[in-house]
C-alpha cells in the first residue's frame, strides 16, 4: 500500500510539472470494486478520452479555476489514474479518475470518478454512499457549493 501511493505520488510529481496533466491515483472502494483478475475486453473510452471527459465536467473547471485563482497559481488541479488496469464494478469495466489539488508539499483528493469503458457513463466512488450517478452527486452533494462557500464574502 505503502509503495503503491508512493508510486502515484511520483506519478503526480512527474505529471505535476507539466500543465494540464491527466493521470490519477486512488485505492479501490472496498465495496464492490476490483481489479484483481480483470479480464481485458476492447475499450471504447481510452484513458485519454476518460480523462478528458472528466476534465470537461463543469464542476472540475470550476474547481481548477477556483484552485488556481485562490492560490495565485502556485497550486494546480491534476486528474490521475491509477491504476493502470480497468477496475471492474457490478461486472462492468471502468476507468478510475480522480480529481486531485497538487499542493507543494502534498496532494488533496477532492474527487473519485468512475468512466465506463462501454459507454463512457460518468459514476461518482462517493465515499459516504459508495459509487452514486453523476446526477445524484450533483443534487445530493451539491458540488458548487464547495467554491461557492469558499468564496463568499
């Protein structure tokens, strides 16, 4: 566990230099979430194209925006994901990518998404509910609020 979070945090380090880096880092849900044994089928959302999708969600730009702007630029948002492997939920394939503030001396999860393979369906690895739609995140969780609050006089 040690060397795997070690692992991802190089990966953020080496990422982190460059702008806009899309990689990501997280253990899997102990629910109903596995890699082990995962049997690789044809993907048609790339890691690429998960990551992409995840950092076009209006949240996450304005959460970058928000990361950037409070910090003067001296903080960056990262998308990472790791593992490398497709982790398997309820039989389907997706990729784990998470939303991460790449601070100096640390990194701060804010987020855990889940992108289907089969149809690239954005889940939410909410850790108080487990793994909810991106529509229940929305209206449960609210999202926005967490920059707007911050943000308020």
């Amino acid at each position: 566990m040690k060397i795997t979070f070690a692992l991802a945090v190089l990966l953020i380090v080496i990422i982190g230099c460059s702008e806009n880096s899309d990689t990501k880092s997280t253990a899997p849900s102990s629910k109903t979430i596995s890699n082990v044994g995962a049997v690789a089928i044809p993907a048609s959302t790339t890691k690429e194209q998960a990551v992409s999708m995840v950092f076009e969600l209006p949240e996450i730009k304005a959460w970058s925006n928000y990361i950037e702007h409070t910090t003067k630029g001296k903080v960056h948002a990262s998308i990472i994901i790791f593992p490398e492997e497709p982790e398997i939920l309820d039989g389907k394939q997706y990729w784990s990518v998470n939303f991460y503030e790449n601070q100096p001396t640390h990194i701060h999860r804010w987020e855990s998404f889940l992108v289907s393979l089969d149809n690239g369906e954005i889940l939410v690895d909410d850790i108080a509910d487990d793994v909810i739609s991106l529509q229940e995140w929305r209206d449960q969780k609210k999202p926005m609020e967490r920059i707007r609050v911050a943000n308020a006089p």
